[in-house]
C-alpha cells in the first residue's frame, strides 16, 4: 500500500469505538457536539457569511440526494426560502427518479427554483470533437462543470453566493469533480462525514426516501457511487475517521474488523487525490533566481 501523511491526533477511543456498530458516532453521544447543535452552527455560519460578504441570497444545485437536500434546508433555516434559489439542472443520462426527487425538494422547501437542461451545450461541445462522446467519466465531469458555470451566473446576475454541498467523505477520497461539485462560494456541511450528513437529514426531517436511496452522480444510467467506489458510505467513514481524526494505520484499522482490502483502497484513495485538496501548485521564481544567484 502506498504510505499515507500522518494525520494529527485529535481525541480519546471512545467515539471510533462506537463507529464499530455501524452508527453515526461522531455527532451522536461521542461528542459533545451533536446534530441539533451543528445544524445551529450551520445555520448561523450561512448567515454570517452571507451578511458579511454583502450578498442577498444563495443559489444551489438541486440534485435530489440527500446532501444537497440538507443544505438547502440549512439555508432556508439561515437566510429565508424567497434568498434560496434551487436550480435542477439535469443532463440527459439523469435518472428521471432523481428528477423527481429535486423536484420534491424544491417543492417542500417552498423556495424559487428553475430547472435548465444542460444536455445542448454538453452535447455541442462534444459534437465538435470525436472522442470522449462515449466516455461517462469525461461527460460526467464535463456536466459537473457545466453546471457550476450556470450556477456562477446565476448567482452573479442577483448578487447571490454558490452554496456547495459536499460533504468530508467525498472531499477525502476526491471524489468530486475539481472546479465542478467542489466549486462553491461557501460549503456548509463539508466539515460533516457522509454518516453525519444523514444524522442531520434525520433530524431536519427529510424525506425517508432521500436518505435511504443509494447516492449516485448520475454518471451513467444505473450508477451509484458505492458501486464504483467498492465499498459502502458507512465503512469508507469508519475507516476515514479511524484514520483522519485519530491517526490509525491500515494495520489498526482492520483489527476493527473492516477488510484489510478495503481498507487499502480507501486510504489509497485519499493519498492519491490529494492533489486535488490544494490550490494550483505555483513556480515559486523568485526563490529560484535567489538559488541561481
């Protein structure tokens, strides 16, 4: 397995200990911070932030899965749902289900919304190049993009900030789109591990079937992204957490339990995106003229 950069301890065994029955252990009783009150710090940093930019509202991507479902219900407990605008922005590839489901949220939420299709300008673009049409990773990154772009131009036609949705999972393993889903003004559940994330859509009151329907990206019809990841949400966080917050090797981590294959591909993950976690690498020049000299 290729090494991995040390992490900085942060706490005792208690709460990893109650990641091995499969819970949500970090906002439940293994700390003091639990889900009502992140929800409360969520809402309050959306608001300040909001107030100290000088903007008037947010925009969101509507995707109909449960993390951009909780933000926009962050943002509506922040600011109020007339300052929330929800863009559904399918391409043609989206599942018809999670169309639906954006729909429903945006409906619940009672806040502005527009749905545009990203599909002719996907679609243009790849007309005029051969290859790459058939590749659903390419498109799928080209999409998450795309519908960056037209969230920043919305959101900058009514003095308004992209808010994002990931949350620390996907950040961890990059898996996300760079300059696409993780393009955002201000992320407010970032900070919350994928487990946690369905802890406050539980508490939020979000629909039952948001929160249990498999995620996906939609990249291809029938995809999920435990399904192309390998492992499932609720072992990639146990092995995250073990390792992120209280610095255990592959070795520590599988006496837990958790497939030493697993847990290798999950670490492995992490070590080789970690590019993507950090701005643009820059030449620095001027200490390169200062060596020549």
């Amino acid at each position: 397995m290729e090494p991995v950069p040390p992490a900085v301890k942060r706490g005792p065994a208690g709460p990893v200990d109650k990641a091995h029955s499969g819970e949500s252990y970090y906002l439940s009783g293994g700390s003091p911070m639990g889900a009502k009150k992140s929800i409360e710090l969520a809402q309050r940093y959306i608001q300040d932030y909001i107030d100290k930019v000088g903007a008037e509202g947010v925009v969101i991507g509507i995707s109909g899965g449960v993390d951009s479902t909780v933000a926009a219900q962050l943002a509506c407990g922040a600011l109020s749902p007339q300052q929330v605008l929800g863009l559904i922005l399918p391409y043609k590839t989206t599942d018809p289900r999670s169309l639906e489901d954006a729909e429903a949220v945006v409906k619940h939420l009672n806040i502005p919304h527009q749905t545009i299709d990203i599909t002719p300008q996907i679609d243009a673009y790849y007309a005029q190049c051969s290859e790459g049409d058939e590749d659903y990773l390419r498109i799928g990154n080209k999409a998450a993009r795309e519908r960056m772009a037209v969230l920043y131009d919305q959101a900058q036609a009514r003095n308004y900030l992209v808010l994002g949705t990931s949350n620390k999972t996907e950040w961890l393993l990059g898996y996300f789109t760079l300059w696409g889903d993780m393009a955002a003004a201000l992320e407010p559940v970032e900070d919350l591990y994928k487990t946690q994330v369905l802890e406050l859509a539980r508490v939020l009151g979000v629909a039952e079937r948001i929160i249990n329907k498999p995620p996906t990206a939609d990249l291809w019809p029938g995809q999920t992204d435990e399904q192309e990841i390998g492992v499932s949400y609720a072992e990639i966080d146990r092995i995250l957490y073990r390792h992120v917050e209280y610095s255990e090797t592959a070795a520590e981590i599988c006496k837990s339990g958790l497939e030493r294959e697993k847990v290798e591909k999950v670490l492995r993950m992490m070590h080789r995106t970690s590019f993507k976690r950090k701005l643009p690498d820059v030449l620095q020049l001027q200490y390169c003229w200062e060596g020549l000299q």
